[in-house]
C-alpha cells in the first residue's frame, strides 16, 4: 500500500510517536532560526567527510603511521552508514529535537578527542565518535526540515540542506589543506567546536516540537537492537572487505575471503529477519518493494557514489597533475561547488512553484552520465577554461537530485504506517551515505591498483629511467610531492600512469551515473500537492504518557493520518 487514499488522495503517516504533522510545523520568526541550526550541523558534518583528504600525509608524518592512516576517512564515515536506520526508530521514540542535540554533542566530543589526539590511534578513535554523532546530525537535519514545514513548501527548505551539503563537500579538502598550511591540521577538528555550539544554542532554544508520548519502556521497545547489530556487523565486515581487498591483502587471500563471506551471510540474515520476523523493522519491507521509493534510494546511493568519489579525485588531479596547492585546488573546484548550488537552488524554486518531481530527476539522470563521461576528455594538457566548462554538467546534474530523491520517495510513504515518512526519509540519507562510502572506497582501490599497474609496466618499458624504480609505486600515487621530485624524466611517466588510472576512476564513476538514469526513471510519477489541495482530516489521539500503562500503549494499534488530495497521477 502506497500513500494514495481510498479517493485518491495522498496520505501522510502521522509522526508515530501520538503527535500529528501538523503538530510539527514551525511557523514565524522561529522557522529561519531552526534553518539556520540545521545548516550549520549539516555544515559541519558533510565538511567531515572530505576535510581530511589533503591532512594525511602531513598527519602520517607527524604521528610515523603511514599504514594506519587510511582509516581517518573510513572510521568516520562507516559509523555514520551503518548507524543510520537505527536513528530514525530513535527519533520516533525519543524526539527529533533531542536525537540531533544529541548527535551533535557526540560530534564535538569526538572532534575534541581528534584534536588533542596524541596518536594515530587516538585520532582515529575520535573519528569513529564524530561517524556516530555525524550519522545522528545527517538523518535528523533532513527529518527535521521535512516535518517544519508542509510538504508544498518543502523544496525550498531542502535545497538549502542541498545546497550546504554540496559545498561542504567540495570545500573540505581545500579548507583541510588550507589548515595544514597555514595554521596546523588541528584545526580541521577544532572548527568544529564553536559551529556546533551555535547549532546546539539555537536549536535548544528555538525548536519546540511537542512532547513525543508514550511510557520510556514503551519506546525502547520500538528499538530494534538485533537489527541493529546485524546490519552495522554486515556493513563494516563487507566495506572491510572492498577497503583491503587488492590493498593490504590480495583478492583470494583467506582475510578477505572470510570478511566478504561473514559479512554476506550476515547481511542475508538481517535481510530475513527485518522483512520478516522484525515487529519493528528498521527498513520496512514497502519501501522495498514500491518501486519509487526504491528508485529514489537507488538514485541518492549511485548520484552520491560518483559525487564523492569525484569530489576527492578531481581536487587529487589538480594537485597531482598541475602540482596545485590544496587551497589552489578548492579554487580549481569552485565551477563544480556554483553549478551544485546553483541548481539546487534553481530545482527548489521549481518543485515549489510548478509542483513537478518527475523532470527534475530525469533531468538529473540524463546529466549523470553525461557529465561524468566528458570528464575523461581531462587530461594533462587540459587548459584552465576547459576545466570550468567540463565541471559544469556534473554539478548541475548533482543540484538537481538532492530534495527529488527525497520528495519522491516521502509522496510514496505508505500512508496507513505511523513515522512512516521520517522512515522513508532516513531510508532515503542511508541510501546515500552508503552509496557515498561505496564511491570512495571503490574509486581509492581502483586508483592504487591500476595505477600500481600502469607504473610498473612502465618501468619495464623504460629500464634506462632508474628513478623509476626508485619509489614504491603506492608510495608515489598518494604523495603529489615526491612525483613532482622526481626527475623530469621519471616524473612524466609517473603522471601519464597517473593520468590512466585516473581515467579508470572516470569510467567506474560512468557506471554509477548510467545506474543513476535507470534509478531516475522508477520515480514517482505524482506531482507536490498544492496548499489548496490539502485537506487535514487527523485528529490526535492520546497516547498513554510515561505514568500510563505499558501494556495499554503496546496494545494500541490506532494512529492518526493526515490525508492530502493531489492531482490523479497513479505512481
């Protein structure tokens, strides 16, 4: 069952906590305020998962260890995917407003321990603190802005969310890079700390969503902790996996072979006991099987598999190839950064005003691979024009997906479920974070394995270049410095390997784009109800409260709706 009513209409889960969602809209001077709180935490998070691409080297040289530091992405970032379906069933229970302080609490403190981190290991552990919260903050922002304000007007407010994510995005590895230069990369953690307490201050004294209701044990109850644990087990043995694969081990090694095989299995049962044995599933089974709520996850994970992955190596080509500075290669990506804004924001006056989901995706879908392809006519050589005029189509195709995907899948939410719409919109933001982690770990192992490859060809065909030989070939691919000190000789046959493999990331980033039309072209076909189209029928009904009965609370099956009539599209 879908979100169209028995006339037709559409109909929107109430927040399933005994509230309505009328009861959530903000309204006045408090809306921008709480705007305002979301961007930041948004801010800060998505600069995260990139500011430490142009910090390693400097961090392994400080700390002597190269071979662990790899995992200040990973950790990072692998918490914030897997921990993401459990904050949705969490927000339900306990409240948006609180399940996001809380997130961005546990964000500062892991950002003080990275920081003051006297160790590799040390830094790395404030990572994984900053994933946890980080996950918390991302699911909550969108949640958030999806409930302040009604669902006709919900474009706008997304495409800042879009707007802010995109930048911040692109933005880490110069900001990173500019902080290693000239202050120290200390403060890549540091900055944090005063952004996310504007954040907090504002959204603890602005946002005043009612009281979810229900007795405490009533709601951890709705907490599905086996899921959790299996999901979150299966995910990190299978990106392990793709992390080391071909890496630190070889493909057929046993370690590999046992993470893929565990993590598999385990990803198998938790499949079998969410969608079937679960009375509180954390992915409910509708959304897998209504074809556009599934087609907007697909296109969130494939449009955010390639952005990331090219967001790290297009800043990777302009310090490799033209020996830029990481500030200079931030500066180099600002055509990217404008088109991603400039759409999103275009995209969010559109939805508002035409009411049209349908053309923006498929729009977006068709630039995908489009985009993504011409950027294989970069090369060496490439003038400084080219770049701006090659950046665009991507950016614009990547604009324009962020609050489609989202609204598409919330107008397919089955109606007839209780927070069925902070589910489908958490669903949605797991889908892309997973997708995103997918992008980099894939694009990090294609780039160190062919490019491995194409070096040592080249060093057989080019015995009388002994500088060649002289560094490991990783050892070159993931330091522009000791490329560029090389002989000229040694050091353009370097590049030429470099550019190759480059080109192979290009192409694996092709593949997520072609994936992305396909996934376009399963999105709902429904248009934004119109504010006159909208017809409140709910009434709130009353839950037992924390000194109420436990097992009355289990016992009621009774929740309420609100039902929305739209124009009669039937996808």
């Amino acid at each position: 069952m879908t979100a169209a009513g028995s006339n037709g209409g559409f109909i929107q889960s109430d927040a399933g906590d005994g509230t309505t969602a009328t009861d959530q809209y903000v309204n006045g001077a408090r809306l921008p305020l709480i705007l305002t709180s979301v961007v930041i935490a948004m801010f800060i998070v998505a600069l995260d998962q990139t500011i430490v691409s142009t910090i390693l080297t400097v961090v392994s040289d400080e700390f002597g260890s190269f071979s662990k530091v790899g995992w200040l992405t990973s950790a990072f970032i692998l918490p914030v995917a897997c921990l993401a379906p459990l904050y949705g069933k969490v927000s339900i229970a306990f409240g948006r407003k609180y399940t996001l302080c809380v997130g961005i609490v546990i964000f500062e403190i892991g950002s003080l321990v990275c920081a003051l981190a006297n160790s590799i290991d040390m830094l790395i552990g404030g990572r994984v603190i900053q994933g946890i919260g980080g996950g918390a903050v991302q699911a909550m922002v969108v949640v958030i802005i999806s409930e302040s304000v009604p669902i006709n007007k919900r474009a706008l407010s997304m495409s800042l969310i879009g707007i802010t994510f995109s930048v911040a995005s692109v933005s880490g590895p110069f900001i990173g890079g500019a902080f290693a230069s000239h202050v120290t990369w200390r403060w890549c953690f540091y900055i944090n700390l005063p952004l996310g307490a504007i954040a907090l201050v504002l959204m603890l004294t602005f946002f005043h969503p009612p009281r979810p209701l229900g007795h405490i044990r009533a709601k951890l109850s709705k907490i599905d902790y086996l899921g959790t644990i299996l999901i979150s087990a299966g995910l990190v043995l299978v990106l392990l996996a793709i992390t080391f694969g071909g890496n630190e081990y070889a493909w057929d090694s046993a370690a590999i072979i046992c993470l893929f095989t565990i993590g598999g299995v385990v990803l198998v049962v938790f499949a079998v006991y969410n969608f079937l044995l679960s009375k509180n599933p954390l992915i409910l089974k509708e959304f897998v099987t209504t074809p556009q709520i599934l087609g907007s996850g697909f296109m969130a994970f494939f449009n955010f598999a390639f952005f990331l992955s090219l967001v790290n190596y297009l800043a990777i080509y302009f310090q490799v190839i033209f020996n830029a500075s990481a500030w200079q290669s931030g500066i180099d990506l600002l055509p990217l950064v404008i088109s991603v804004s400039v759409a999103s924001a275009f995209n969010g006056i559109f939805i508002r005003y035409l009411y049209f989901i349908k053309v923006p995706m498929m729009i977006s879908g068709i630039l995908s691979p489009i985009g993504v392809g011409i950027l294989l006519l970069l090369d060496r050589d490439t003038s400084t024009s080219a770049h701006i005029g090659l950046l665009i189509p991507v950016g614009v195709s990547v604009g324009l997906q962020f609050q489609s995907t989202l609204l598409s899948a919330q107008l397919k939410a089955p109606g007839h479920i209780p927070g069925s719409m902070i589910l489908v919109t958490v669903f949605v933001n797991f889908m892309r974070t997973l997708g995103g982690v997918i992008g980099v770990t894939m694009s990090q192992l294609m780039l160190l394995t062919r490019g491995s490859e194409y070096i040592s060809q080249a060093i057989v065909d080019n015995p009388d270049v002994p500088a060649l030989a002289s560094v490991p070939a990783k050892t070159l691919l993931s330091s522009p410095s000791i490329i560029w000190a090389l002989p000229s000789d040694a050091r353009d046959l370097v590049l030429d390997a470099f550019m190759k493999a480059l080109h192979d990331v290009f192409y694996l980033d092709l593949a997520f784009a072609c994936l992305c039309l396909i996934a376009a072209a399963m999105s709902t076909n429904k248009m934004i109800p119109k504010a006159d189209e909208i017809e409140h029928t709910a009434k709130k009904e009353k839950l037992p409260s924390d000194e109420e009965d436990f097992f009355v609370f289990l016992g009621n099956p009774h929740l309420n709706i609100l039902v929305f009539k739209i124009t009669p599209f039937n996808a």
